[in-house]
C-alpha cells in the first residue's frame, strides 16, 4: 500500500470536497502514523497526565455496566414477570427491545449536536431516577401488591424504558468515544483495551450477582444500589469528565 500517495489523494478530494487542503490531510495522517508506531511503556498510563485521562475512561466503562441496564436486557423477561404487571412480560420486552432501537437512532441524530459531557449527565440522571421508581414499585408491592398491581401496573414499563433510551443516549457508547477523544494517537488502542477489558469483568459481576443480590436484599434494594450509582456517576461526570467534543487533544 506504501507509495499510493496520489490514490490518497483523489479518495481525501472525493471524500471531503474539492475546498479540502488535501497535502495537509496527507501530512496529518503521516504524522499520526508515525505517533501511532510509537510505544509508550505501561508505566506512563499509571502517571499524569494520562492518569487521569485512564481514571475517567475507566470510570465511564465501569459505570456502563454498573447502572444496571445490561443486565437488565438479559433478566428482562424475570423482572416483568417478578413485578406482578398485568401486561403480557414477553410484549413488555419486545417494547424495551423497540425503544433501544428507537433510542439509538435518537442518539445518532443527537451526539453531534451536544457534547459528550452533557449527554453522559442527562443519560446517567435519566437512568439513575429510572431505577430509583423501578425500586420504589417493588418496594410498594412487597408492602401492598393489589395496590402496585391495581394502580401502578405501568411503573415497570415506563421505568425500564426510560431507563434504555437514558442508557443508549450516553453510558452506553460514549465511554469508547470519550476514550478515543482524551487519549494521544499512540496510547489510544491500548487504553481502549483496557477500557473493553473492564467493561466485560464488571459485565460479568453483575450478571453473575445481580439475581443474588436481589435475593439477599429484594429487587428493590437491588434497583435502588444502581440507581445510587448512577446518580453517583453524574456528580463524578459533572466534576471531572471534560467536554472532548470538537476540541484538538491539547485543548482538551
């Protein structure tokens, strides 16, 4: 592939317009290759300033799984059923299965018109006030299930919904865009590596331990500790996580 310089080109003038300084996309490129075939020792990902670059990325694909919505998509069925809902549990998760559709295409048309620290504030809120109302139901119907069952029978759906379109606006894919936004061209792959390899330990925790814990403490207590750590992570989010969207790497 090496020598294609003209093939280049032609495709950086066909992909972004005839207006575009195509030798200086060029020149752009070449330098990130030569950064990108840098390697930066281990050790300088535990110093600053990538310290606290590799805090807040891990920080983001902790509370990915800790805000409770995956495994919520994998135990939904369950939790319709254990909510003692009059609707039909199987329609309710095909409902949650549409509005992640429809979320996703909402956040599509909205992460390049808000930055990725509003997003990641209103998307960690909306999910931390969702869980805490799917609490509070369960909590109602262990103290008086005609009660929730009779007059509160749409909390679920409504709860574990909003709770989806909040997740898929931030907490769900802007931990990889913020990554890729914070870290330097040479240290970017590594740092999303470890930022996968962390979501999936904790995705196995809670998937593990969730029913578990729901056990020891009730459902309620259960929505209640994801809701506490949502709400935790737009306090952490607020006052630390920078706003990446358009800005040059030093900038940020």
């Amino acid at each position: 592939m090496k020598g294609m310089t003209d093939d280049a080109k032609k495709a950086i003038s066909w992909l972004k317009g005839e207006t575009t300084n195509v030798d200086q996309e060029i020149s752009s490129i070449r330098e990130s290759l030569k950064l990108t075939n840098k390697t930066v020792p281990w050790l300088d990902y535990f110093r600053p300033p990538l310290l606290k670059c590799l805090f807040v990325s891990q920080f983001l694909f902790i509370l990915n799984e800790l805000c409770g919505v995956n495994v919520i998509r994998l135990y939904t069925v369950s939790i319709f059923q254990a909510s003692g809902s009059s609707l039909d549990s199987n329609m309710e998760t095909i409902i949650i299965g549409v509005v992640l559709i429809v979320g996703s295409c909402i956040y599509s048309g909205v992460v390049d018109h808000f930055g990725r620290r509003t997003l990641l504030i209103v998307s960690s809120l909306v999910v931390g006030i969702s869980m805490a109302a799917m609490g509070t139901y369960f909590k109602v119907q262990a103290d008086d299930k005609r009660t929730a069952q009779e007059y509160l029978f749409w909390v679920p759906l409504l709860s574990l919904g909003s709770a989806t379109v909040g997740f898929v606006l931030g907490c769900a894919p802007l931990p990889y865009v913020v990554t890729s936004e914070l870290f330097p061209t040479q240290t970017r792959g590594r740092a999303s590596s470890l930022g996968v390899t962390t979501l999936n330990i904790f995705g196995f925790l809670i998937a593990k331990f969730f029913v578990d814990v729901s056990d020891v403490i009730g459902s309620a207590g259960a929505f209640w500790i994801c809701s506490a750590i949502c709400l935790l992570g737009t306090v952490v989010v607020y006052c630390v996580v920078p706003e990446t969207r358009g800005k040059e790497l030093d900038n940020v």
